[in-house]
C-alpha cells in the first residue's frame, strides 16, 4: 500500500500510476535516467506527484526480442560483423 500523500484519487479511488519499460538489459545508470524522464513527464502532463508514480523495468535477453522478424541477438551479431 502506499502513503496517502503520494496518491492520486480519482472519482474517490485512490490510483498508483504505473509505467511497464520492458527493454533488453541497461546499466544501473541509464535506468535511472530513464525513470527519473518517464516520471517528470507524466507528473508534468498528469498533474501527479512524482511520489506516486513507479517505473517498472521488465529486461529481456536479445534472445527474447524480435524485430521485422529477426532476433534482436542476431541483429546484434550482423552490427558486430560489419
């Protein structure tokens, strides 16, 4: 449960805006600055306390992630060839 002050109400329901990232793995610091830009943005449009918003990170391996039909790790391996 989180505190009263961190939430939102809406039509008299408390709410806890949630932001899924789901990206392949990111260092420590690059996460960061990924929530810390989610968060003000919606805080900024929505009008919610920035206290009230979590950012979750869903990491997926390359082997997990495809695009136009092409793993992401073998896109990766052809990047590394040229």
């Amino acid at each position: 449960m989180f505190k009263k002050q961190c939430s939102t109400r809406i039509n008299g329901d408390d709410i806890l805006p949630v932001i899924t990232i789901e990206l392949p793995p990111q260092d420590y610091a690059k996460k960061t600055e990924i929530a810390n830009i989610f968060t003000n943005e919606l805080s900024r449009v929505m009008k919610f306390p920035k206290e009230a918003i979590v950012v979750l990170f869903h990491e997926l391996s390359p082997d997990n992630i495809s695009n136009g039909g092409t793993m992401l790790s073998e896109k990766f391996k052809n990047e590394q060839l040229k």
